[in-house]
C-alpha cells in the first residue's frame, strides 16, 4: 500500500495496488475454501477489504484534498464532497460472483450522485 497509494498518488499506481489487492484477496478465499479458516486468515481478510475500500476512494477523488495529493488531479475541487462507498461484500461463500472483478461488484461514486 505505501508504494502504490501514498500520500503522493497517481491513477495508474492507484490501479496497480486494486489489482494487487484483488489477487491477494483471490488467495485468501482459495484458502477459506480449502484450509481451516484461523484468526490470521480473517485479519488479512479484513485488511484487504480496508485496503480495497481506501483505494477506491483515492480513485473516486479526481483532486488533491488534505494531506493526499493526487499527479492526475493536482488542484483542489471547488466544493468538498464526501464520497461514500459500498465495499464489494468480500466474497460471501454464497456469493455466485466470486473473483469477478467489475463495476457490478465494486462501487465508488460521490455523495451527490
């Protein structure tokens, strides 16, 4: 995360680290699936649906705001809008979409929207 979502951000590093993160997140379920599931395996769950959710927002602000500063937007938005996310339900073991990786199942949009 620190080399590919930092405090200076670009959209292809931004992109690079949600597919890193999508092919760890890939792992982990294989694992879920086939091994006994430990309190390590939850927590790395969980700090890659965090991590996924981080980097979705960084990809919905297209401007430098705070402490973040983004190559792609780097002037500030004339209005703060928060933006709200909906995490991608990390593959619920019923989930028939499991390790599609598209807009159905992962959204970032404004709060104006």
């Amino acid at each position: 995360m620190w080399n590919y979502v930092g405090i200076v951000r670009t959209n292809k590093r931004l992109t690079r680290a949600l597919h890193r993160i999508h092919l760890l997140r890939d792992e982990v379920h294989e694992f879920y699936s086939n091994f006994r599931v430990s309190n390590n395996l939850i927590e790395l769950r969980n700090l890659l649906q965090v991590a996924e959710l981080i980097v979705l927002s960084a990809m919905a602000r297209q401007e430098s705001r705070g402490l973040h500063y983004s190559k792609d937007y780097p002037f500030l938005a004339d209005e703060a809008v928060p933006t709200v996310l909906e995490p991608s339900n990390y593959y619920s073991l019923l989930d028939s979409h499991h390790g599609q990786h598209d807009d159905k199942h992962h959204h970032a949009h404004s709060h104006s929207e």
